[in-house]
C-alpha cells in the first residue's frame, strides 16, 4: 500500500522547467533542452523520484516496426539506449518480444532469447516486468491464423502456449497482459478478427485467465486496450465483464489503459474517474503505453507550444494514475523518438515520446519527473 499522494503539479510548473533547464545557447533546434541527460542525482532518475511501490515503467523497443528500419536491434544493440533503460524506469515492457509471432514462431518452435535477455536485464537492474501479450487478434503468426485447426486443437495450442511461456517466467512477471484489445470501439468483443473468441466462443477468456493463474499464480493478470482511457463504449464494456468474471470468482485483478493519446484530441479529462470504477470493483489499474504525438511542423521540429502541451498530457495522464490508490504502474510505450512506433504508424505525426532522437529530455520528461516527486509527499 503506497502512502496517500498528492498529485499537484500542474502545466504551470511543467512549463516553468522548460526555461530553467540548462540551456545550450546555439542555433541548434534543440537548444534550451538539457544537453547532458545522465546526470548522477538520484532523483533526476524517474525511479527514484517515483513515491514507494510505485512503478515508473517503458516499452523496450525490439521487433514489430523496428524490423522494418534501417538500424539494429535497438535493445541488444544501443549501449546509450540500455544505459537510460536501466537507470531511469523501474518496469519494462517488451514491446513485441513476448508476442506470439516473435516467441513462437512456428508450431512446434518457441524463441525466447529476446523475451530471456528482457527479463534478465531487469533482474539485474532491479526492474519488474509486465509481460504483453497473450490473448490478442493481432501479431499472431501465420502458421496459427491460417493452420485450418480445429476447435479442440486451438484450445490445446493456447493452453499449451500459456503453460510455456507464462510457465517458463513464472515469479519473475509482475503484471501479465493476459488479454489486449478484445473490444472494438462500439464496446462490441472482437467475434471477427480475434481467432480465438472466433473459434472457441467468448468463455475462452475466462479460461485464459484461469490457465494463467495456474501457470503463475504471483503474477497480476490484466485486460489491456487503447480507447479505454474515458468512461465510454468500450470501457463500459470492460467494467460489465471485469464485474461478471469477478462475480464467478475468475482470476481478474487489473484493468490498464494503454493511453495513446493525441495534441489533435483533447486530453481525456475523466481518466481518474475511470480507473476509480475499476479500482472500487478491487482490480488493479495501470497506464501501459502512454505516448502522445502530435501533428509535426514542416520541418519536423515541435514548437515549445506544442511539448509543452504534449507535456501537460503526460502530467495529467501521471496524475490520474496517481490520485487511484490501485494504480501502481505507470509505462510510456519507448521513452526516445529515436525508435517510436508512431511515425511509422501515422504520417506527418511524431515526437510522441519524453525524450528526441539523441535522448534529450524533453518538457515531458521533467514533467513525469517533477510530478513525481510532488507525489512523495
Ligand atoms: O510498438 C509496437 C510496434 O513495434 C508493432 O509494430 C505494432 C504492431 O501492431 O505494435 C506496437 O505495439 C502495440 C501494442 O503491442 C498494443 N497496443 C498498441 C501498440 C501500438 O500499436
């Protein structure tokens, strides 16, 4: 149980870092950010400013777009990148790592030397980890969507996946992804486009979190999706079935809301109010995958409007998260643009991340920081 928090650092305060940060006077464009982003005082580093028992977590860039860029594998290949990793968040997320096409690319084949280099990173740097994904529509491999099984042989494919994978790190995951994304925007459960639900029916989410629970019972078993963020359709639809499993004693403990926000969108102003729903049924809630883009000027440059009120997302988006006695972990889906999903996935869109290319911190980055360390009160 962390002690009560106050969450009140405000967009003034984020903006008021902006000028006291040590500024590079040149004509660089990123002058007036803070040039050197290493700084050894403890509570420069964003899990150390984190109140106890509260996780300050990122994604951990490997697979899915990255493959399609023209640099190496950004985890086991950027030392700069590994360095901030392991000194500035205290959980890791493997981007793509533990999902199915990447871990177990054929039937009878798993890999699992991305997802084992993750984990043993965070042992070694004091980190938890939250393992993404298991139950999803997407990233599955083609051997599996398009294998022609039965239903009987589906079941026993997903059993035996969760028995491996959950198995083989079981005590090691703080918080498991067990199902990502299974309603659509009208609040509807995905019958079409996820195999399984298609397949087995919609009770084989139960048994999903049912399998889990015995392959890891430590772990915190989560229903994860992006849109979700508000009170609407969607997370209507998760608060009835969260509330219905729990009725018939099914191993539910959290709700996350991936939060990928937009400057183009209004920030969701009931976040708080919609993880309270979820935290007063006793589930656990978490933010997984905050990041918030913006359209980019033609010279791909954000102006300082425009990250400071990218800034002021990330801070309210924190404290939300951190006014909700169950919402304990806290994840930016990458912490540098340098391998952000987001220009690959939305043209003309960027800088979505706290830190640019070169691993300068933006105001969003002192942003989470200082809201932080007004939280440990
Ligand atoms: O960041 C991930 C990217 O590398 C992949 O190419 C992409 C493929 O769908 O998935 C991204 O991560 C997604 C996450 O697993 C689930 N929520 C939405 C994320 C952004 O698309």
């Amino acid at each position: 149980m962390r002690p009560i928090r106050f969450a009140t650092a405000s967009l003034a305060a984020a903006a008021l870092t902006l000028p006291l940060v040590a500024g590079v006077a040149t004509a660089d464009p990123s002058a007036g950010r803070e040039a050197a982003p290493h700084s050894n005082a403890r509570f420069d580093r964003l899990r150390e400013a984190a109140p106890e028992g509260f996780f300050v977590g990122t994604a951990v860039a490997g697979g899915g777009h990255h493959l399609e860029q023209d640099y190496p594998d950004p985890f086991t290949s950027d030392k700069e990148y590994r360095k901030i990793l392991g000194r500035q968040f205290s959980s890791v997320s493997p981007e793509n790592q533990m999902k199915w096409e990447f871990i177990h690319p054929e039937r009878d084949r798993y890999d699992f030397a991305a997802a084992d280099g993750i984990v043993e990173f965070a042992e070694k740097h004091g980190q938890v980890v939250r393992g993404h994904t298991l139950l999803w529509h997407s990233q599955n491999p083609a051997w599996l969507e398009k294998g022609g099984f039965s239903k009987e042989e589906l079941r026993a494919i997903l059993r035996e996946h969760i028995t491996t994978v959950v198995g083989r790190y079981a005590g090691r995951i703080q918080q498991w992804d067990v199902a990502n994304e299974i309603f659509d925007g009208e609040g509807e459960l995905r019958t079409q486009d996820n195999i399984w639900i298609r397949e087995l029916g919609p009770g084989i989410v139960a048994d999903v979190f049912r399998w889990v629970h015995e392959a890891d019972p430590e772990a915190k078993l989560f229903f994860n999706d992006y849109g979700v963020e508000s009170v609407n359709a969607k997370s209507d639809a998760y608060y009835a079935l969260t509330r219905e499993l729990l009725r018939q004693g099914v191993p539910v403990h959290g709700f996350s809301v991936q939060a990928h926000l937009s400057t183009r969108y209004g920030f969701p102003g009931d976040l708080e109010t919609n993880l309270r729903r979820f935290d007063a049924l006793g589930l656990e809630t978490a933010v997984t995958e905050l990041d918030v883009r913006m359209d980019l000027p033609e010279n791909g440059v954000p102006t300082q409007a425009q990250e400071r009120k990218q800034a002021d997302y990330y801070q309210r988006a924190l404290s939300a998260c951190l006014a909700v006695d169950g919402c304990n972990s806290f994840t930016i889906w990458g912490f540098t643009d340098k391998y952000s999903w987001v220009p690959v996935f939305f043209e003309g869109e960027g800088s979505a991340t706290v830190m640019t290319d070169d691993f300068d911190r933006k105001p969003a980055f002192y942003a989470l920081r200082d809201t932080l360390k007004g939280a440990r009160g």
